[in-house]
C-alpha cells in the first residue's frame, strides 16, 4: 500500500469520527432549529423587530455551538482533546463563529437582500442551506487544526496503573 492511501483502520477512524460529528451536529441542529423557530415566531418576530430573524439566529447558534464542543470534546474527538483546554475552546469557538458566519450569510442574503421573508424561506437559507455549508467547514477545520493530531492530547487513561499514584518530577 503506497503511503499516500489510507489503511483501512485510518479509514474506519474518519468514517467514526464523521458518523459521530453528525450526531453531535444533529443535537446542536436540534438546539439551533428549536431555539431560532421559538425566538423568530415570539420575541425576535420580524413584526415586531426588523432583525429579529438574524439576531434569533444569533443566539440560537450560540447556544448550538455550546452543545457541538462539548459533544464533540467528549465524543466525537474525545481521543484527540487536547490537555490545554482554555486554548482548544478558543480554536473551537473561532471555528464555529466562522461556520455560524456561512449560515448568518445565507440567511441575510435570502432575508434581506432576496426579500424571501417568510418562515419557511428562513428555515431553508439559514437551517439547511446554512447549516450544511457550515458543517463541511467546521468537520474539516475541527479535524485538522482544534482536534488535529499534531495537537497535544489528554492522556487516555492506563487501566493497570489506575490504581497507583505516580510521582512525577
């Protein structure tokens, strides 16, 4: 096998990774959806607040990317976190800001610039169009720079020595 092929062991661990950041992405989907669905139809109703629709989806992908980092900082990359967690929150966060931006921009372009205003028309540029373009960019950029394997880790646990206590020097 050349070295520019995946093994298939390499192969089954992004095929993992990737099954497990859909389902982590799908909870934050959840959390996006209902948070940004309940805030645009009471509080944030373009009636009664002109950007209502783009600052619900604000807080609703805020909130979102709460759920995704720990999802994906437990689960998803939980071989691969990183013992500086302040710094691997950062990156984090940087990333999803920027994905969150892709969605932020379909929605104003549908909203705004369109003049496609209706719920239904929201939901698709900012919850599907969005959402998508944004997940490839933030499963691509969580792989190979916040969770990348250059990246220091959290050392995994060692079963025989659980018991014991190391000094270190």
């Amino acid at each position: 096998m050349s070295s520019s092929t995946a093994s298939p062991s390499r192969l089954r661990l992004l095929i993992g990774e990737f099954i497990r950041f859909g389902l982590v992405g799908g909870l934050g989907f959840i959390v996006d959806v209902g948070v940004f669905n309940l805030l645009r139809t009471t509080v944030m109703d373009p009636a009664h607040m002109h950007e209502g629709p783009v600052i619900a989806k604000l807080i609703s992908t805020a909130l979102a990317i709460l759920v995704n980092w720990l999802g994906n900082r437990y689960w998803t990359f939980k071989d691969r976190r990183r013992t500086d967690m302040f710094r691997e929150s950062v990156e984090f966060f940087a990333v999803s800001i920027a994905g969150m931006g892709i969605g932020l921009a379909c929605l104003w372009v549908s909203h705004y610039v369109l003049h496609y205003t209706s719920l239904l028309a929201d939901n698709i540029s900012g919850n599907v169009i969005g959402l998508i373009l944004g997940a490839v960019f933030r499963f691509v950029l969580y792989r190979v720079w916040v969770f990348g394997e250059h990246r220091l880790r959290v050392p995994a646990p060692n079963v025989e020595a659980a018991g014991k206590t190391t000094l270190l020097p």
